[in-house]
C-alpha cells in the first residue's frame, strides 16, 4: 500500500508539471508542431537517465524511484499525448511536421536519457573525490 502512496503522490505531480508546462510552451510558440510535449518527454528523458544513475549508485532511497521513476516521470511524460498529436498532424495532412515530430523526439529523447546517464556519472564521481 505504501508504495502505491508514492506512485500516487508522484504521478498527482508529475500529470500538473506536464499540464501546465505543455500548456505555456504551446501558448509562447504559437506553432502547429507539438512544442509543449516534445520538451516535456524529452526534460523527462534527460531527468530518468539522472535519477537512474542516482538510484543505480544508491544515493536515492529505493522508495524514491516509486515517486519519481514510476510516478512522477510515467505522468510527466506522455507516450499518448505524443501519439495522438502526430495522429492529429498526420489527419491534418501535415506530413513533414508529422515525420519531424517522430523522428526528432525520438533521437532528441534517447540523446537525452544518454546525456542525462553521463552527466550523473560526472557529478557522482565529482562527489566521490570530495
């Protein structure tokens, strides 16, 4: 029960963070390309390879991963969102923003996650020397 607490807490926080993050970028880009989703998936990216790298070196309580990992970050990135708007430029015949969605997100967010593992391993090992 009490790890469904923390998935709880962390996805209540993670699904408001995407909300009004998604909801200002798009309003300050004023573009049909889905500008809100790409940063919030690929932040999340960048944030799971630091927390997976943190937890890998347990420096975080394995509780935390429920909050963060699972919660927070399974509600602040959204898989769905993200296919549902490259359905929505593909049903609006926008084709090149369509592939550029698909493909730029997916480079972008796997180029995060590696990114996110690298600069972990910096900072822990930083500490290490401390």
């Amino acid at each position: 029960m009490k790890n469904l607490i923390f998935i709880f807490i962390g996805g209540g926080f993670g699904a408001a963070t995407r909300f009004l993050c998604s909801k200002y970028i798009n309003e300050i880009s004023q573009s049909t390309f889905p500008w809100g989703t790409f940063t919030v998936n690929i932040t999340g990216a960048f944030i799971i390879g630091v927390l997976t790298e943190f937890f890998d070196n347990s420096l975080l309580a394995p509780e935390m991963r429920l909050l963060l990992i699972v919660g927070y970050l399974g509600a602040l990135t959204t898989f769905s969102s993200f296919s549902m708007e490259s359905v929505n430029l593909l049903r609006g015949g926008e084709l090149r923003l369509l592939a550029l969605n698909i493909i730029v997100t997916n480079i972008t967010g796997v180029a995060a996650t590696i990114a996110g593992i690298y600069i972990s391993r910096i900072l822990i090992n930083s500490f290490k020397g401390v």
